[in-house]
C-alpha cells in the first residue's frame, strides 16, 4: 500500500530536479502510514544519522578479498530460466501480447545473434513490465517478443560452468526497478540518489538541484575510516583514429575510469572527486592484471566492462563471456585464489522477462531479479542459494566482513550473503576455462530501442526516447581543420 503509493508517485516526480519534492511527499505519507510502512521512508531521511557497525561473519576471516565483476543488462530467467534445480521459467508461461489480449508469447530460445536492438529498461517500462507484481506486462511494455527470449548452456557456457561449480543466486534482485545508474549507484552506496538514467557529472548536479554531486556516502568513505584498500577498474580501449569512432557510443565504448558514466557513479561524489588519492583508485582494467602479477590486488574491487564486453543487447554475448572468463582465470591462477571471493552479477534486467514479482522493500525496489554466480574456494558447491539478495547484500557482506557501519537502511536490512559460503568446507579448487584464440572486442555500430506496444506513462509530460544509454552525451561537433 506505501510502497505502491510512493512508487506511484515517484514516477511522476523522478527527473524534476530538486529531490526534496520526493522528500517532502515521504515526509507527509510518513506521518500517515502506519509502522508496518516504515521501512522506505527511514532508508531516505535518516541515511545521515550514526550507525553501529555490523557484526563480523564466522569464518569470514578467510575472505581477504572481494572482487566485484558487474556485466550488463540480462535478467535472471533470460539466462538461467531453464537452469536445473533452481526457480526456473514456469512451463505454462505464456504474457499477453497486449494488455488483456488473448494471443500470447511463450518463452523461447533465443536465436543467434538476438536481439538486434537494446529492449527498453527505464522506470516507467519496468514498473509497466511489472504490472503491480503480475510480472505480465513485459512483451507490451518492452514493445517486442525478444523480452520472452531466453538464454542456455550452448550460449554461455562459461557461465553454466561457474554455476554449476561454486553458487548460483536464484533470488538476487537489483536494488530498484529501473535501468543502470541508480542500480550502479546502489553497489558503492546502498541507495541511488533519486536519480534517473545519467551518463555526466553535469545531469547529475542538475536532477538533484546540487551543484557537488551526490551527497550521500559511499562505502568509499567507510573505508578511508578503516584503512581498507580498494579500486574500481574500468575496461577501456584506446581511441580509434579520428571519424572511425561512433561518437555517441565513444563516453561507453572507450571510457575513462576518472570520469563519471552510466556505469562510473564514483565521479559523482565530490568526496571523491576532490580527494586525489581516491581518484587515483579509478583505473583501466590493465592495471587489475599488473596488480595480480605485483601482489597489490585491494581489499575490494569492483570491475566494469566497456561497451564492447558488456553484454549490453546488441552487444555479443560470448564477447562479454570470454572477457569475463579472462578476469576470472587471471585471479584464480595467482595466489589470490586461496582468499577471495568473486561475486558476477549483471546490473539491471535490461528489458528481459523474469516470472519473479521483486519485493517492495520500499519506494525504489527491489527491481527484477539478475544473474548471480558467486565464486570463491569457500563458496558452496554445486549449489544454488534460494536466499534473497540485492547489491546491498554485497555491500553489507564487505561491511561485516571489516566490520564497516552500514550506510543506509537499504544495507542495514539487507540478507548478508552468509548463506553462499561454507568456511567449513575444503576450499574448492579453481576452474580454469581456456580460452580460445582470435577473440576480440569489437563494437556494434548500431544502437536503438524497441518502443512500447501501448502509451506508457510520461515524466513531466515528455516521453524518454529509450533507456538513454547512448544519447546522453551529444556528439561533437567537427573540428575545424
């Protein structure tokens, strides 16, 4: 009932600007609703306020080091949805084509080289996609059949492997029903901001009427407290020669790590921005390798992929896998394999269907559930976790491992992961997946969206062409010769 009605509103409001529109709408339903609703307002208004640390995990000792590898835009049942053993696509799954239509799409695999285009994964086709919790309203919303697609085995092999080897999460939710900022903005600070879709430090100054960014805490600032080290590395590539670059796809495709993007929200915190010792935590990918070769590997890591390797729809899958599997194979072949634990996940749904309705834990989530494989020697084997999770839940694992404060009620609530490992147990042996020669990145030149199949609601009135994941920089103009 609260949660409904302020995700109601929200939709309306998000993107206005000034965040304390949102704020003071909480505030007055707050005063209206009874205890049992609590819960979303007290993760907003007192994300500021003292917080006790989290007890430290049995056995988690062991685990001296997370490695956070986040892919791109697949939801747990286009990829997993026929895995054995876990909460698979129902077989007499069959959504209307539109609203209240007879005539249905049933799943199917996916046809080689599908889809084409990017499938819609904003908040208003999300929460449409959703259908307050019917999770039928995904092939009108998303505007095209691909939603139902679905992935296997024979097209991500590597992942099948992992899944079959350490744990798979079957109830892994992202941290809201959206795309891939606020989401991304959840795993460094258990909460988003209130922002849209946003790819500059400019939109992000303007959606929150703050001219410093986010002003909110990251795990960042936990750890400049307790002396834990970190990086978060960014793929990127070196520029093409000039005009052989798709300038709209050049901020994803060939990022820098210093800068704020889609998938960068640390750029975003002026804390961070003006601290030079944490900006120079922000590195390409190459330096994630020289430091497993020098012994300099951080405590925790996050690790991004650009355009490329992202698996982003148009983008290949087995491009995406085969970067994946190279980051993989380079931990689990250094000495850093005996205490680390790996966590692969993928940001947002990115348009696919899910049968899991996502609980309301409050106003902005929990959004449709995500591929999860967790791999470490102290991972469960052989298993799949039926517990619930979101970003959080990794960030409030790392918490209690160093026995960091948590940073809002979002983490503070959060299932801790304990159920994916065995301390117990004799630590599981690397898998090594050789990979083949020849496999390079390459760039799809095109990139657009399916529209829906009926009027979704607007913000402010004016439809978002998209998810917005390419046109938020615009292209530059020539270079006067």
């Amino acid at each position: 009932m609260f949660a409904e009605c302020c995700a109601s509103h929200h939709k309306i409001v998000r993107g206005r600007g000034p965040k304390r529109h949102l704020r003071q709408y909480l505030v007055t339903a707050l005063a209206m609703a009874a205890p049992v609703f609590l819960f979303a307002p007290v993760a907003l208004l007192s994300q500021n306020t003292a917080k006790a640390a989290a007890p430290v995990i049995p056995g988690s000792a062991k685990i001296e080091h997370v490695v956070w590898i986040i892919q791109e835009n697949h939801s747990y049942d286009n990829y997993f949805g026929t895995f054995p053993g876990a909460d698979g696509i129902p077989p007499s799954t069959c959504l209307p084509k539109l609203p209240g239509a007879s005539a249905c799409v049933k799943p199917f695999h996916m046809p080689q080289g599908q889809p084409l285009l990017d499938l819609e994964h904003s908040w208003e086709t999300a929460h449409a996609a959703y259908n307050s919790g019917t999770m039928d309203g995904f092939v009108w919303a998303e505007g095209s059949p691909y939603t139902m697609g679905y992935y296997d085995e024979r097209d991500i092999p590597n992942y099948w492997k992992y899944a079959r080897s350490y744990t798979l999460c079957d109830r892994f939710f992202s941290s809201e029903m959206t795309g891939s900022s606020p989401n991304h903005v959840f795993t460094v600070a258990a909460q988003s901001g209130e922002i849209n879709n946003i790819g500059s430090l400019k939109q992000v100054e303007n959606q929150l009427d703050d001219d410093d960014g986010f002003n909110f805490a990251s795990i960042v600032r936990r750890f400049r407290g307790a002396g834990i080290t970190w990086k978060y590395y960014v793929e990127t590539q070196p520029l093409p020669p000039r005009g052989n670059a798709n300038a709209q796809m050049a901020h994803m495709a060939y990022p820098n790590p210093k800068e704020l993007t889609l998938w960068n929200p640390l750029p975003g915190f002026k804390g961070i921005r003006e601290n030079p010792a944490d900006m120079a935590r922000l590195v390409p990918l190459q330096q994630y390798f020289a430091d497993l070769k020098s012994g300099t590997l951080p405590q925790v890591s996050w690790i991004i992929p650009d355009f490329q390797d992202s698996e982003h729809p148009p983008e290949p899958l087995d491009q995406g896998m085969w970067y994946v599997t190279r980051v993989i194979n380079a931990l689990m072949q250094s000495p850093y394999w005996k205490n680390t634990v790996i966590v692969l996940t993928w940001d947002d749904y990115g348009g696919f269907y899910d049968h899991v309705p996502p609980p309301e834990v409050d106003a902005y989530g929990y959004g449709p559930r995500v591929p999860t494989i967790v791999i470490s020697p102290y991972a469960k084997q052989h298993y799949v976790s039926h517990e619930t999770y979101d970003f959080t839940s990794v960030l409030k694992f790392i918490e209690q491992r160093w026995n960091l404060q948590h940073l809002t009620a979002r983490d503070d609530r959060a299932n801790n992961m304990a159920d994916v490992f065995d301390f117990d147990q004799p630590p599981a042996s690397p898998l090594i997946i050789p990979i083949p020669a020849g496999i390079h990145s390459h760039l799809l030149p095109v990139h657009i969206t399916y529209p829906p199949s009926v009027e979704l609601p607007h913000q402010n009135g004016v439809r978002i062409q998209g998810t917005q994941a390419v046109p938020y920089i615009p292209p530059s103009p020539p270079a006067k010769q």
